[in-house]
C-alpha cells in the first residue's frame, strides 16, 4: 500500500498540523474505527483531558494491532471533543501519537453521550 498527502500550497487555506487530502493507492484492507474513549479496561474514564486522550491511543493501537494494524496504518482521523479549549492538546496528543506523520484530520465540538467523556476518536486504516 501507498499513501500520497494532497496539501496544496495555493488557491486553498494552509493546513497546519494535518493534511487536505490522502490518496491511498493498492490498499487491500480498510478497518473503519468507531468513536474510542478515554476508557480504561473497566470502562472507566480518564481523570481528565491528558489521561483520557492517553487511553484513547492506547485504545486505539489496541485496536489496530487486532487487524494486524498500527497507527502507521491510519489515513483519516476525526475528534469529537467536548469543549473548544481541548482543541490544542487533541492535536498535539494525534501528533505524538502519529510520530508527527500528518493525516486529514476533523475535530468537532459535540456533547458526548457522558459528561465524563471528555474526547471521542475515531479512525480509518488502510493497509
């Protein structure tokens, strides 16, 4: 598999920490994510923001390496986040997380389904 990022530099905004566009090309497999949590083991949730987007890549690569996948393999992330103010510390978690490779990316401000779910990620991967 292939990825190719499409960010122009003209005609269009910059993007910053992400990229517009990936073109993924000779993919055999999608795994498509579901909205993860910062949940532990027993559901529980994270104290607070760091811990809980700590647990959200935790889970992530937990399920990732299930399809024999890693976070390598992500081509696509979207963030729900509970406040605007989190918006900074989410980029810098998928960038650590990521080891600084760049995605498209979305992050929206929503309710989440528990007060105490402060984050909710989905991704896909290709590989």
């Amino acid at each position: 598999m292939e990825t190719v990022s499409h960010s122009p530099t003209e005609g269009v905004y910059a993007a910053d920490d992400y990229v517009h566009a990936m073109e993924v090309r000779g993919a055999r497999r999608t795994l498509y994510v579901a909205g993860t949590m910062g949940l532990d083991e027993a559901g529980k949730p994270g104290a607070g923001l760091a811990e809980q987007l700590e647990l959200i890549w935790a889970n992530i690569r937990t399920i990732l390496a299930s399809a024999d996948m890693t976070v390598d393999n992500i081509v696509r992330v979207t963030s729900c986040l509970r406040d605007v103010s989190y918006a900074q510390e989410n980029a810098r978690a998928r960038l650590a997380a990521l080891g600084g490779r760049k995605v498209p990316t979305t992050a929206l401000v929503a309710q989440t389904l528990s007060q105490d779910w402060l984050v909710e990620i989905e991704v896909i991967a290709a590989a």
